[in-house]
C-alpha cells in the first residue's frame, strides 16, 4: 500500500496538471495587423469662372525710338476648366490702366483677350498663356498685337488665389509711325473664384 500511494499521487497529479496550468483549449492566434491605406493627395478643383484685379510693372520699347517704363494695374477675368488628369485649361480678358511714358508719348492702356493652358502641382497651377492685346496711348492712337507667357498661381483658400505673371507683347507698325513695339509687363494678382 505504501508504494501505491505515490503513484496514485503522482498519476493525480499528472492529470490535474491541465487545470492548474491554464486552460486545456489552443491559445488565441495573434491579432494579424493590416497594411494602412495609401494616402491619396488630392488637389484642388479648378473647374470655374474667376474675377480679380492685378497690379505690375511694365518696360515698352520702340523701334526705331526709345523706351520707357512705369506702373499697370487693373482687372482680371476668366473661366478655368479641370480636365481631371493634372491639366487645366481656360480663357480670359484683362484690361490694365498704364502710366507707361516712351519719348513724348504715353501708354494708357493695355486690354488682352487669352487662352491658358497648365498643370497642377498641389495647390498650384503652372500655366503657359497667349492670345491677342491691344494698346492705347495718348497721341499716337491705338493699335493691336498679340502677347505670349507665362505664370504660377496659388490657392490659399478654396475660393481665392495668388499668383504672378509675365508677358511679352509684340505691336507691329504701331498706327501711323510705323514703330515696332514690344512690351513686357511683370504682374501679381489676385482673384476669387465662383
């Protein structure tokens, strides 16, 4: 008898082990972690008509004759379209007073009907621009030409932009004198958007 009592504590302990040690179920398996999403970094909508005003310099030369520089400002309008892939398109008009003299004679004002095409970069719009200008000046008339360019614009808000521009305008035979003009004018502008 007394050799039976430690095997039979010894095979009780055995099979009460289980309990003591924890349950006899499998553990849980580990909680598996999935990758995060991708960001997606989404610019802005350019889809829309814009209005605004800008104000800049501009340098004028004739040939034959001299040249002259002085302050421009006025207002900017347009409509923008967002494509979708990066690229947006769009057309507007400004219309500038100038205080530009050249000899004798005084650039007044300066109106450019435009087509713009560019590319978004986050918040901003890098475009190419051209189209047709006409001037005006206080004694040698008013005559026509065509500009081309460049600029950067930024939105600051979802509705308001900033930006800069610098063109370069060419007016052949200019009225009467005959001179050839070209002008290139450097401007910051601000437009709401709708």
């Amino acid at each position: 008898m007394p050799i039976r009592t430690p095997l039979s504590a010894a095979a009780l302990a055995l099979l009460a082990s289980p309990v003591i040690a924890g349950s006899a179920d499998a553990p849980a398996p580990d909680p598996v972690i999935a990758d995060p999403a991708p960001v997606v970094v989404s610019s802005p909508d350019w889809t829309g008509f814009f209005l605004g005003g800008q104000v800049g310099y501009g340098d004028v030369d004739l040939s034959p004759g001299g040249s002259g520089d002085g302050a421009i400002g006025g207002i900017t309008g347009g409509y923008d379209h967002d494509l979708g892939n990066g690229w947006v398109i769009g057309a507007g008009m400004d219309y500038d007073f100038a205080d530009i003299s050249v000899g004798a004679v005084d650039v007044e004002e300066i109106f450019r009907a435009k087509l713009r095409a560019g590319h978004k970069v986050g918040n901003g719009l890098i475009y190419g621009t051209g189209g047709y200008a006409w001037a005006d000046t206080d004694i040698a008339g008013d005559d026509d030409g065509y500009f081309v360019g460049g600029g950067y614009e930024h939105r600051m808000t979802e509705q308001f932009t900033v930006g800069g521009e610098v063109l370069y305008h060419e007016f052949d035979s200019f009225t009467a004198g005959g001179a050839d003009v070209e002008a290139t004018t450097v401007q910051l502008r601000g437009t709401f958007r709708f």
